[in-house]
C-alpha cells in the first residue's frame, strides 16, 4: 500500500477502496475524508484482516483534488467490483471546506417486491442477508469536518418512523444539522404508504389515532395540517356476527373510570355478569402504576395468568379481553406480557372515557402528514432526508470508545457529534449483528431475546358499493392465534368518499400462519371472512387487490421481554434509543409513544450539547381523583406491610 506525507506541502496520498463520508449534503470519497484528529484504524471484516488497515493523521480543512479517477463507484456491484481510486488530500489554508458534488448520492436500491413483503424502515435495517459488512472494527475518528448546511452540531438520526421523525424535528428547529436516515425508499417505517405501480395508495396497514395522542394533534397544528376524519364509531365482529358496538365516548355523560368503558359500550352478547368479573381487575389497575418496579413485577405473569388471577370469567376473556391484545399487543393473551397488557388497556381504554374515541388519516399516514412533515424540515436548510441506507456500523473514537463519532451505511459514513436511533427490534438486532462496536455491549446482545410480530395488509377494490355500517371494525374468532381489523375506506380516505364501488382495507395481527399462502389464497379468504361479518361480501367481485406482507414487524411485548428493553440512555455517552419499544415513563403507547420518544432523544442531544431549547413533551391527562387516592392507599398499604417481613406471604 502507497502511503506518502510531503511535510511542506501537508499532501497525503493513499490507495484505498472507496468509501463515503458525508460531510455536508454531499457524499465524498472516503480516501478525501475530513479531519481524522484521532488516528483512524479501518478494517475489511474485523481486526485480523491485513487487506485494508492504515494508520493516518491529517488535517482537519481539506479540499480534492479529483482530477484522477475519483467518481462514486455503484453501490450495487459487489464489493470485489469496487476499484481503489487514488486521491490527494491537501490541507486549505483560509479556505472554506467545499466539497465536489461530482458522483451519484450512493442511495442503495429497493425494488418494490421486497420493499412490499418487508417494511425496510421497521425491520429491513442492516438486512441479515447481506453478508458482513464493510464496517469499522475499531474505528477511533472524530469526524467533525467544516462546512455543512449549517453551523450547528451533527446529529444523524437512524430510522425515519414517529420516533426519528421526531427527534429530527425539534433538533432542526433548534439548529441542529440533521441527517435522516432511512432504509426504505419512503418516511414512515411501520406507518409507511406508498403508491402502486397502478397508482393507487398502499400503506402498511390502516393507523388510528386516539383520543390521547395529544403530542401528535399538537405537531399536526403546528404544522397547520388538517389530515384526520372526524370522530368515528368502531364495531367488533366474530364468526357469529357483531358483537360489541362503541360509541364516542366524549359525547356521553362522563362516568368515573372505568365505569364509562363498561356502561356505554354496547355488547351484543357478552353476559353482565361476566362483565362484572372484569370489574376485579381495579385493583391491578390501580397497583400498576408504570413504574419500573411495577413492570418487573407483572411482566413475568401472561396476561392469561392475570386475568384467571383476578377471577375473570374465560367468556369475558375470550369475548372482550384477548380480542383487544389480538389487535392492541397483537399476540394472544398467554403470549402477552401482563405488565404490557395494563399499560396498554390503560392507556387506551380504561384511564379515562373519552380515550377510545379514534379518528383516521383521510389519506395515508405518509401523504397527509409526513410528506408535508419533510418538506418543513428541508425548507430549514439544516436537515436532510437520505432514504435506501441501511445502517451497517457505528464508528466510535479511539481515545474514547464510549463516543459515537459516525453513523456507517456500508460504503458511506456519516460524521454525527450525536446519534439516535430510531429502528423498530428487527432493524436493531440487523444492525447488532453486523456492527462489532454494537456487538461489544451487553446491552445491545440483550435486544437478541426480543421477538417481533408478522403483520399482513390486504386492500381489496370490489365492483360495487357493500355498506359497511361502522368505518372501523375488528374481528376475533375466526383463528384462534391471529386477529384482524377491517376499514371501509370509502368512508375515511377523501380518494374514495365519492367512489361508487367499495374499497376496504384487512389488516391481520399475528398473521404467521398467514404469509406463506399466495396472494389469491389470501384475498379468497379475507373475502370470506369479510362476508361472514356483512353478508353482502359475498356477492361482491374483487376487481383488484393490495396483498403486503411484514414478517417481524411489531414489537412483541412478551411475558419476561421487560428486562430486555433498552433505555433511552446507552453505555455510549451520545447515542440515544427512541421508538415505541424503548422503556419510558411518559405513559403513551404505540404511535404517540414512538413520537415522545423521539422528543425525549432530542431534548436528551439538547442536553448534552448543550445548544437549543428542549422541547416541550404533552403529559399524558392526569389520572382521574379517585384512581389517584386508591394509588396513594395502595403505596402506603404496602409501605406498612413492609414492616412485618410475613405480612406479605400471608396476604398472597
């Protein structure tokens, strides 16, 4: 290898293979890199590999000299493809730092049959299928070089859903120069729509929002968007036909929680008295309070367990309880953390009445909000949105390891004074098994006993108008482990509201079993199963369909996974976890969570910065007075049964 440093001149010559450092909004050749003021170690596969393994130090202003064969090599060819390019690196005096904007941007390609079956911004980080990654081992660099879309600190963000969006969010507001990445060809990970090669809109899965999303009604006033419907009545469905009615909550006396939830939703079938037996549960409401210790002390029990514990009878289990986690936590009940379980029907059902009241993106969740949601934060001049990198590798400083100093997506990297991540557990634990500085931490070899969930999403257009009485419905019944949503999207979507035939929307939870049949196998039995809730299915043709498939998808809050969840802290001093797996005490679930979450990161880089303002997160509504006092007996209760050592094992 050609190594040669002129002292007068300050030149540096090298022969190395291609890799990109991002500096400003422009990809350079890594051989051009900026200013490495730790030494810089890089190796091929790991630290026994002797094929590529300088030692340098240079300058921290640098220019090109590009006259050689310096263009960007496709990113789609093999490594062994990549030629080593040549380049001189000269120091600039009184310069300012500009880059050639010669070469392609390095984006990697998605077709869209992958991108279908695989939700690249969830779980399609850092695919497993890729081989070993052209990653740093032990990368020490502090990769801080001028010039920029702007003066502030480099914060690159790793997924572009509700968390990252974000946290990318209030960190341009406050200055920031932010990169978003993002492994799919679109924002949105988990909430991501996109258009078929027929034009028609295709999202993963149909989102509700809920009556205490207060962060995100916020944000979208902010934005000046006006992207839901109304407030909408939701059905539930079994093979025996409809079951429970939901009214709007808002609109009916408020009753004290969670007597509103239990009087004024209309149960087809379900007997008062195994209702009742459901009113046991108050105490288990009340002693979870969302505190660590209450998470560790329901999380080893399944929600089954619960629920059997507390005296439920198996109908109202069965009728009422298990149909929600099939669509809330999307596994069946024993497959279910119990701690999970009383947060989520908390939070959505029984803190207060008004909670279960939703309403939908009259259009994608992509096109309504977040396309209009980027377009903000470009127009800032200090963000950008890079979508098709799959992170690889992190690289963190020599002289301190517990620093992240850049972000690697294969043959590009990404200069960061500060790093979120934002992926779902598939995209981590992708991630995990390709970075050895991941790999190196305890923490982040914990993500490995996390589990995800199959998601299908299956949009089917009929030749003719079926009335669909409730906009929202979900089903359960029909298989023992799964559970399905369906949507009349004539009714939510202005695309479709004058549309004289029917579109609507099956999405199924669970849905392992699901995946391996074809596409007509699948629409044959959604249809099916559609004309069993609404007879009127059955006569309808299907004159198109949408079939997208999301293998480990959805987090899967399991019965032990609470001590595997990672904080929003890591043993890195400057990367930060957000997503709506990440372990908070803010309250929100799902959708709102991950958005919180995001805002947690950023005040987080805010704070150690030590630059901007910390953005202002929206308390979830206080508990109601009485469910407060009942907590505070509890709490003194067991602080009195503390003093006798066997209290406890007598009351158990």
């Amino acid at each position: 290898m050609a190594t040669t440093l002129c002292a007068a001149s300050t030149q540096l010559t090298l022969q190395v293979p291609v890799r990109h450092i991002h500096t400003d909004s422009r990809p350079v050749p890594f051989s051009s890199g900026p200013s490495l003021q730790s030494p810089v170690r890089l190796s091929r596969y790991g630290s026994n590999s002797s094929q590529f393994q300088p030692s340098i130090t240079t300058h921290r202003r640098f220019t090109i000299n590009s006259s050689l064969q310096s263009k960007f090599v496709d990113l789609r060819q093999p490594a062994s493809y990549r030629q080593s390019v040549k380049v001189t690196a000269a120091r600039l005096s009184g310069a300012n730092g500009s880059l050639p904007s010669e070469g392609g941007n390095g984006s990697l390609p998605t077709d869209e049959k992958t991108a279908a079956s695989l939700p690249q911004g969830v779980n399609g980080v850092g695919g497993a299928d890729e081989g070993p990654s052209e990653a740093f081992e032990t990368a020490g660099r502090e990769l801080t070089a001028e010039g920029g879309s702007s003066d502030g600190k480099k914060v690159v963000i790793v997924g572009a859903g509700w968390a990252g969006l974000g946290a990318a969010h209030h960190l341009t507001k406050q200055g920031y120069d932010v990169t978003l990445l993002e492994a799919g060809r679109q924002p949105g990970g988990l909430v991501a729509g996109w258009r078929s090669e027929k034009g028609k809109p295709v999202e993963v899965g149909i989102h509700g929002f809920w009556y205490p999303y207060r962060n995100i009604f916020a944000l979208t006033d902010e934005l000046g968007l006006k992207p839901f419907t109304d407030w909408t009545r939701s059905a539930q469905y079994s093979p025996a036909g409809i079951e429970v009615e939901s009214p709007i909550f808002q609109d009916l006396p408020r009753l004290p929680s969670p007597l509103g939830t239990f009087v004024w939703t209309q149960f087809k079938r379900l007997p008062l008295s195994d209702r009742l037996s459901a009113l046991a549960l108050m105490y288990a409401m009340v002693d979870f309070d969302n505190s660590d210790e209450a998470w560790r002390r329901y999380d080893r029990l399944t929600a089954r367990e619960l629920f059997k514990q507390y005296g439920c009878t198996d109908r109202v289990y069965r009728e009422a309880f298990n149909p929600m986690l099939l669509v809330g936590l999307f596994a069946p009940g024993e497959q279910c953390s119990a701690a999970a379980t009383l947060g989520m029907l908390y939070y959505f059902i029984l803190a207060h009445q008004a909670d279960f009241d939703v309403v939908w993106c009259r259009g994608t969740v992509g096109e309504t909000i977040f396309a209009p949601w980027i377009q903000a934060m470009e127009g800032s001049g200090n963000f950008r949105f890079l979508p098709g990198r799959r992170v690889t590798d992190i690289a963190t400083a020599e002289d301190d390891p517990d620093r992240v100093t850049a972000v690697v997506c294969g043959d590009e990297v990404f200069p960061a004074d500060a790093v979120v991540s934002a992926v779902g557990i598939s995209g981590l634990k992708n991630i995990v098994a390709s970075s050895p500085a991941l790999s190196s931490r305890r923490e982040f070899l914990g993500v490995a006993n996390l589990g995800a969930i199959d998601v299908l999403a299956v949009r089917l257009w009929l030749d003719r108008k079926v009335t669909i009485p409730k906009p929202s419905n979900a089903c359960f019944g029909f298989d023992d482990t799964t559970g399905w949503t369906f949507f009349d999207l004539n009714a939510i979507h202005d695309e479709y509201r004058d549309d004289p035939c029917t579109v609507v929307e099956a999405d199924f939870y669970h849905a392992n079993q699901f995946l391996p049949m074809s596409d007509k196998a699948i629409v044959d039995t959604v249809q099916r199963y559609l004309a069993t809730c609404i007879p009127a299915f059955a006569s309808a043709c299907v004159v198109d369909s949408a079939v997208v498939r999301f293998p480990r998808a959805v987090t899967h809050f399991s019965p032990g996974s609470y001590q595997h969840l990672l904080p929003a802290t890591t043993s890195f001093t400057n990367l930060f976890m957000a997503g709506d797996w990440i372990v908070t005490r803010h309250g929100s679930w799902s959708q709102e969570k991950a958005f919180v979450t995001g805002l947690e990161a950023a005040n987080r880089v805010v704070r150690l910065v030590g630059e901007g303002e910390p953005a202002a997160i929206i308390p979830v509504e206080p508990d109601e007075e009485h469910i407060q006092q009942l907590r505070e007996l509890n709490h003194s209760a067991k602080q009195v049964i503390n003093l006798f050592p066997f209290a406890g094992a007598l009351l158990q």
